[in-house]
C-alpha cells in the first residue's frame, strides 16, 4: 500500500524560465485532472507533466460536493446511471469502475465508508478536504503536481503537431494536451466553460451546454407554502409534442422550497427540462406522491379500503404523510378530512387521486450554473477515441471529465466519470511520453 502523501503545498510558482516543454499539459487540476496526472505519473515515473490550475487553490468543486463531503462514488454504478453514449461510458466504466475507485482511495489514504440508502460512498472522514488532500499529495508525490494561477489564454497547435499554450504565466508546449476544464456548473470554481472554445478552436463541436443537477423554479407554485417539507415520490417526464411519449421517471426524495422543489428526485429530472428549454421545447412534469406505483394501482387500493372500511375517514388513504401535505391534496381535490370513505364521490375520489399521482409542475426555469452541480452537453463522445480519451479530428488533444456530453445523476456518478476518464487518459498520456522517447 502506498504511504499517503504529506499535506500538498499547492504550489503557484511560475517557471524560471517562461518558455517550458512537457511531454504532456494537462488544463484543469479538479477531479478528472488530477486522476489523469496521478495515473500518469504512476504509469510513467519521471514524465514532465504540467497540471495547470487557473485558481490559487485546486479542487474546489471537490470541496463543495456532497454538503462539503464529497460523495466519491456510488456502490454500483452502471452505464444506465449516466446520460449520454453509454457504449462510451460502459467502455471507460469498464477500465475503471466503483470498485477500483474505491481501492484507490483507499490506497491514497481515504477509506471510504458506504451509506446504504442511496449506496453513496463517502470518506470516512466525511471531509471533502480529505479527498481534495489526498489527491493533490499523490499527485505530487509522483512528480504531477498542480501548478496554480496558471489561466490558459490559447491553446494552438504547431505545424509539428505538437501544442503552443499560452497561459498568464508563461508559454508552454508539449506534443499532447488533456482538457479537464470541466463545464459552466459552479462558475466561482473557475468552470467557465473556456475549455468548449479551446476544442472549438481545435476543430471539435461542442453540443448546447445548459445545467444540470439543478433544482427548478414553479410558476405557478402548486406546492407553496409546504417550504421544507420533504418527502419520497415520483416525477414523469413525458413529451406532449411525441403523443405524451416518458422521457423520464425518477424516484427519490423532493424537497419543497420557497422557489419551487430541490432534492435527488428534482436535480436528477432536470436536466430534462433544461435540454428541452435550449431546443425550444416543453416538456410535462407530474409529481406523485406514490413512487413505483401506477394510478390504476393506487385507484384499486382505494377502492378495496372503501369497501372493507366504508366508515373510516378519507384521511387514512393519505396515512404516513406530514400534516401539511395532506391538507394540501384535500384542498386541491376539494374533499373534507372528516368525510368518510364509503361517502365518498367517484368524482371526488378521481380529484383526489390526481392530486395524489399526478399533480403538474409548471417549471419556469432552473435556478441556473450557479446552483448547478454539472452541466449536461459538451464535446460529443462521438469525436473521441474511448481507448485513450484522445481526439479523432486532432492527434494529441484529449478530453476527461466534465467536458464532454456525458452527465451522471445523483449519487457520486459524476465523480466516477471523473476517475474513470483520468485513469483511460492517464495511461494513454504515459504511454505517448514512453513512445516519444
């Protein structure tokens, strides 16, 4: 087991000599960044990697992720986890999957510890500092480490087919360039979306970027006044425009908010809309408070508990539910709560069972990149090469992490995508810098 690094200095300092060459830049020192210069490093002792970081400090999106803990990984994580090619994911997932990640992190001095309700692995810890730590002194103790303060201006490519980047704090070349500049989610990380220009520069598409993970706006607000409640459901996604065709069904936890619903099950159909929104489309959000059942299910339910229990209050169809919330389906469905079952209307119980399994959620907009916690779009995976992460259209440029067209959902899937895609494009690097010498 390697001996965990000392706690990382982050060093900022320029070169002596401004113009350097490298065997490989990597532009970027956040997750995906970092496993691509420590499996690198690891792969090929003694190659000159420059990992540039355009902030004083690296790691920030780690820092903030999962309430400032860091959800590393999932248990299980699969390609049907991810939005995107997922022949492409299954082919990095299957290099290095949940359970390499896990005995990585181990192996740098971050045990991990499994949280069963989601199958969330966080360090045991529960400090993202931890993680972040972790990373930059293995990173260094290979001889990759960040170099900070380093803000990329151009990235061009020379008539040898090796790369000019010309950063605030010199110019550097090497014959190969990593782009692990991440999206436009958290922008005060430095994520600003520069790193799409550098490979539309390069010759690459970039699909329309918009975010995700994000929690949405309502208006009207269906749900207003019941801020803070939380509880489990199910949100349908479906496309009038397509007959009413399910683009999504998502079980988990929502939260209500002043604004409109957060929580897992809000940010992970998100992106729906936000994809739809950029293509000037509209999609259908139906909340219901019965997750993994069909209406004609619950409707049947409801109907066997009449028949058997015609004196009971209407209320105990909606058992187990805060107070707050039950009122509130009554209201809408405009049944009294001390009115009894077999009383009952078949009008008023079909009211009360789409309020119940398919109240609307008219979403006027997410709350934006700032409040996002990845951006769904970006370099199509369909121009790279998913053995080495390197670009089709130009030899020597590879893309990890966030940058491409590829999100998870909730659950730690994004920073697996991270590990995965550095360790392809980390072992690809090393073997480009042991061919070239």
């Amino acid at each position: 087991m390697t001996t965990p690094a000392p706690a990382p200095r982050f060093p900022s300092t320029a070169p002596a000599d401004p113009s350097m060459s490298f065997d490989a830049i990597v532009i970027g020192a956040g997750a995906a960044g970092l496993m691509t210069a420590i499996i690198a490093g690891r792969e090929r002792p003694g190659i000159r990697l420059a990992l540039l970081e355009s902030q004083p400090r690296c790691g920030t999106k780690i820092l903030v992720s999962g309430g400032g803990r860091c959800n590393v990984t999932n248990r299980v994580v699969r390609p049907t986890d991810f939005n995107g090619d997922r022949n492409f994911v299954a082919k990095a997932l299957g290099r290095f999957g949940a359970e390499r990640a896990a005995a990585f992190f181990e192996e740098i001095g971050v045990p991990l510890k499994h949280e069963a309700e989601f199958d969330k692995l966080f360090p045991v810890s529960d400090d993202a500092h931890t993680v972040r730590d972790a990373l930059v002194g293995e990173s260094e103790r290979v001889g990759c480490g960040p170099r900070t303060s380093y803000r990329v201006r151009s990235v061009v490519r020379e008539a040898d087919g090796g790369f000019v980047v010309t950063t605030s704090l010199g110019v550097l070349r090497a014959p190969r360039v990593v782009l692990a500049t991440g999206g436009r989610s958290i922008p005060l990380s430095g994520s600003d979306g520069f790193g799409w220009e550098i490979a539309k520069s390069l010759g690459h598409s970039v699909t329309p970027t918009v975010p995700a993970l994000v929690p949405l706006v309502l208006d009207p607000h269906p749900l207003a006044g019941l801020d803070g409640i939380a509880f489990p459901c199910e949100i349908r996604v479906t496309d009038p425009a397509a007959g009413g065709r399910l683009v999504a069904r998502v079980t988990g936890p929502v939260l209500v908010t002043h604004f409109g619903i957060s929580g897992p099950a809000a940010l992970d159909v998100s992106r729906h809309w936000a994809v739809a929104a950029e293509a000037g489309r509209q999609l259908e959000f139906r909340l219901s408070f019965a997750p993994g059942k069909e209406q004609q299910a619950v409707e049947a339910q409801w109907l066997a508990e009449s028949l058997t229990g015609g004196s009971r209050p209407v209320v105990s169809l909606l058992a187990g539910f805060p107070r707050r919330i039950i009122e509130r389906l009554l209201s809408a469905s405009g049944v009294k709560a001390d009115q009894r079952l077999g009383e009952l209307s078949r009008e008023a119980r079909i009211r009360l069972l789409l309020a119940f399994t398919s109240t609307l959620l008219p979403v006027k907009e997410s709350r934006g990149f700032n409040f996002a916690e990845v951006t769904a779009g970006g370099v199509p995976v369909s121009e790279v090469d998913a053995r080495t992460m390197e670009s089709k259209l130009c030899p020597g440029l590879h893309f990890v992490g966030e940058i491409l067209d590829v999100e998870g959902r909730l659950g730690g899937f994004n920073f697996q995508w991270a590990w995965s895609t550095g360790f392809v494009c980390g072992q690809a690097v090393a073997v480009g810098a042991k061919n070239r010498r």
